[in-house]
C-alpha cells in the first residue's frame, strides 16, 4: 500500500514490525504514517491508513506481509521517507506450518528486484501491560529473528504500546528474562520506544487534557525512534537471503540424510540376516535348489501426504526426485508451486540430491521406506550380490563386504550431516533453530554407535544449550500446543 511517489534522490527508513494480534499494531503503524506526514496536535485531524485490530488472535487469518510505504513527506518532520512492513501472520491459530509461509513471503521481499534490500530497525510490539513473554509471543519473536545474520541484533528494539509514559520494567525485565535479542543503550537496557493508543479517540471536553498528554508522550518517542532510525545504520538483506535459502537446504540436507541412514540401517539387517540363514542352512540349499530362507526386505515405495493448496499462492507438497527416490524437500516445502520454485533448487540442480530440476516432482505423496517378508533361494541371493563378488571371494565374504560398503556411505552421511548443523549454528542470529533440535537425538545416537565421541560430545553441547534456552523450549511447546489443538478439532 503506498502513499505518494517515491523520489530515488531521497532517504528512505524501513521499519519490519512484529507482534501479535491486538498488540496495537496498527494504530502504531497509523501513528507513525501520521508523524511522517506532519499531523499536529492543532490539526484535529488523524489519517486512518490500516484498520483497528477488531479481531481477536484465534480470527486472524491472513499470511500475507504487507508493506506500508509513505512518499513526498519528507521534512514534516521527517528527513526522509518510510516503509513499513508488517507481518500480521505469524503466531497464526493454524500452526506453525503457516509461519514458514510468512518466512518465505519476506523472502520474496527481500529477493526481488524491486522489494526490500535493507532494514533499518525490527520493531518488536508489545503492551505495556506484558509481565512475561508467552510461548507464542517468544515463537513469533525468535521466527523473525533467526532469519537475519548476527549484525541484525543492534537494529532490534521494543516497541511499547498503550504506554502512560512510564518506564515499563515489567516488559524489560520480560524481554531480558526471555533473553531476545535487541539492542542495547549506554546503560545496557533494552533501546525500547512508547507509544499511547489512544490518537484515534474522538476528543471531547472531559478526555481533552488526557488525550494532548498522550498524543505527547507519542509524538516524544516517535521523535526518538526517528533519531534512532538516523543514527542506526541500516542492515543489508544479502545476509538475510543467504541465511533463509541456507538454513531451509540445510535442513532439507539433514531430514533427506536421516531418511537415506534409516533406509541404509534397513538394508544392513537385511543382509545380515541373509548371512545368518545361509550359514544355518547353507546344506540345506546346496541339496535343494528350491530351499527358501525368508529375509526382511526393505524397499521404497510412495505415499499419499495432506498437502493440497492453501490460498492463491502457496502449494503444500513435497518435492521428491523420481531418478533418486528422495525427499529432497519435505515437510517444510509449503510455498513453491513447480520444483523449480522451491528454494532447495540452484542453478537447475536439487542442492540435496544433485539432480537436475527437471528430474523433480512436487506431489501429494512422498517416498518411505518399508519392508516386506520375502522368500529367497540361493540363486536369487547370487543374483542379487555376486554381481560384486571379486574373484575367488565366497558369497558370505561378498555380504560382508556390502554391509562394510553401506557403513561407510552411512558414515559419509553422518559427517555430512554433523557440518550442516555446524553450519547452521554459525550463520544465524538466532541460532537455536527447531529444525537443527528435532535431528540432534538421532545424530547423537547415531554418532554414539559409530564410536565417534568427539563429534558425539559436540552435538550433545549444542542440544545442552537448547535444552535450557527458554526460546526454543517456548518453540516446542508452542508447536506441541498446535499439534494438540489440531488434534481437537478434528476429533
């Protein structure tokens, strides 16, 4: 939504706004639009650009980003121009799932040509009246700060609404117990701006008074928020860009590598027990060519998954390749329409599985693994391993040597994954991701059989320190919440 004409010769502010439903954000972003276009007090007039939150949190439907820009107003009072974006759907009743939808809607933003390419302040809006961040505020809080790179935090400040105008020690002490990132002042509190609710209310003899103290105390502290936006540098989104199409074909790297060692683990108890049924009845089948043993096989097959279309942009699905039977984008792929959408691609190639685009599906179905009980005689074990018999070897040394081949492409996987989620704790603000959480137990276990203490030890430290960060525990439980509220209402 814009306001005016940009002229390119002039400064321009980006302000990135997040809080929940009913936090009064919009009469923040209205305040503000108001400041910038030079509304005095004497003017009895207020210029209405976004609605009043009328709905509650559970009503709130939309995912879309909105951008707010206002032109041509430049020096009343304002030096320069604004643009405000506001996230309206994060924390949405619908699940966490929608929040990835948010994610990539500012990465589109902050991709496009004509979008967004620098940030000169995050505001996170709250109430005066907030004593403790809840599990949803602190989600929503840390979704939008894990998508920048570490040089983002001295941009982050408090946005304090329907504020009296006094120090609100209640929402620092919040802020600081839930240790968000956000910059600090010379005395090393929270940078934090106030702001009353109140502009919009009609005036009338007996609110007079009350109303010119409020519209005061937020014409004061817009005023120190347009300072702190002049002072502040601003933050370039290249980081941003990299940050989100990293973590997201990180993430896809270490969900498709786990499925890759789970199908691998299937595959070496398969051969296992084919080792240990020709050992029991290797007479047995050399007297009786129709002498069977039965083996667990494990095999890939598809199957159907809950995705389908959500809105007029977004497609749930996984991104699978038919040439190597993975799921090179699943569960997270909530955006892209085509394969070639999907953030995991570049430079036509899947970055998980190596294959060109067009060897890609996105369907509503995936790749798993299963087994079945299967009956084999010793020819169709020949036939299926003595193709990799070298010389004289016998066809247990044969199984042997498979099992020895698969442990060590089970190995290459675990490093693999191991540096992904090293990588992913260096490239992030907030580096606590959920995403690098839901792996860390079967890595550890994993490393633990493999003998690896070293790179055992280092993944129990990081899981340590999410353990007792309050962020991510808030994450989970919020997500746990979802999850069982969702439950619910299918019931």
């Amino acid at each position: 939504m814009t306001l005016g004409e940009r002229n390119p010769n002039k400064i321009n502010k980006t302000i990135l706004l997040v809080g929940e439903t009913g936090t009064g954000k919009s009469t923040l972003i209205n305040a503000l639009v108001n400041y910038a276009m030079g509304v005095k007090w004497e003017d009895d007039v207020w210029f209405q650009i976004v609605e009043d939150e009328k709905r509650s949190q559970s009503e709130s439907q939309t995912s879309d980003v909105i951008v707010y820009q206002i032109f041509g107003f430049e020096g009343k009072p304002l030096p320069y121009s604004l643009t405000i974006i506001d996230t309206p759907g994060y924390g949405d009743t619908r699940g966490i799932k929608k929040d990835d939808i948010v994610n990539q809607r500012l990465l589109d933003l902050f991709h496009s040509e004509d979008g967004v390419h620098e940030i000169d302040a995050v505001g996170l809006v709250l109430k005066a009246s907030e004593n403790r961040l809840s599990d949803r505020l602190r989600y929503i809080f840390d979704s939008v700060v894990s998508l920048f790179g570490k040089d983002m935090e001295k941009n982050i400040v408090a946005l304090i609404t329907h504020s009296n105008g006094v120090t609100p020690e209640n929402v620092l002490n919040a802020l600081e117990a839930a240790k968000i990132k956000c910059a600090k002042d010379e005395e090393n509190e929270t940078v934090h701006f106030l702001f009353d609710n109140c502009q919009s209310t009609q005036k009338t003899k007996k609110n007079k008074i009350a109303l010119k103290g409020a519209w005061e105390v937020t014409k004061d502290q817009i005023g120190q928020f347009a300072d702190f936006l002049t002072e502040n540098s601003p933050q370039k989104l290249e980081t941003t860009v990299e940050v989100l199409n990293s973590r997201i074909r990180l993430t896809a790297c270490i969900q498709d590598a786990q499925n890759r060692i789970k199908f691998i683990d299937e595959k070496q108890k398969e051969i296992q027990q084919t080792q240990e049924a020709l050992k029991k009845h290797e007479e047995e089948m050399k007297n009786d060519e129709n002498f069977t043993i039965e083996v667990d096989e494990v095999y890939t097959d598809t199957e159907p998954i809950n995705g389908g279309t959500w809105g007029l942009w977004f497609y749930e699905g996984a991104v699978c390749c038919k040439t190597c039977e993975r799921n090179c984008h699943y569960p997270d792929c909530t955006v892209a329409w085509y394969p070639r959408d999907c953030v995991v691609m570049s430079g036509g190639r899947c970055t998980v599985c190596g294959c060109s685009v067009s060897d890609h599906v996105k369907e509503e179905w995936k790749y798993v693994n299963k087994t079945r009980k299967v009956k084999k005689t010793l020819q169709d074990v020949k036939e299926k391993y003595e193709r990799k018999k070298a010389g004289s070897e016998s066809l247990l040394e044969t199984l042997e040597k498979e099992i020895a081949e698969l442990q060590k492409e089970k190995d290459q996987l675990l490093e693999e994954s191991f540096q992904h989620v090293v990588k992913l704790e260096k490239i992030a603000l907030n580096v606590n991701s959920v995403s690098i959480y839901d792996n860390l137990d079967f890595l550890i276990e994993k490393m633990k059989e493999k003998g690896d203490t070293e790179r055992k030890r280092k993944l129990e430290e990081i899981k340590s320190r999410m353990d007792k960060d309050k962020g991510i525990m808030a994450a989970l439980r919020y997500g746990f919440g979802q999850l069982t509220a969702a439950g619910k209402e299918k019931k």
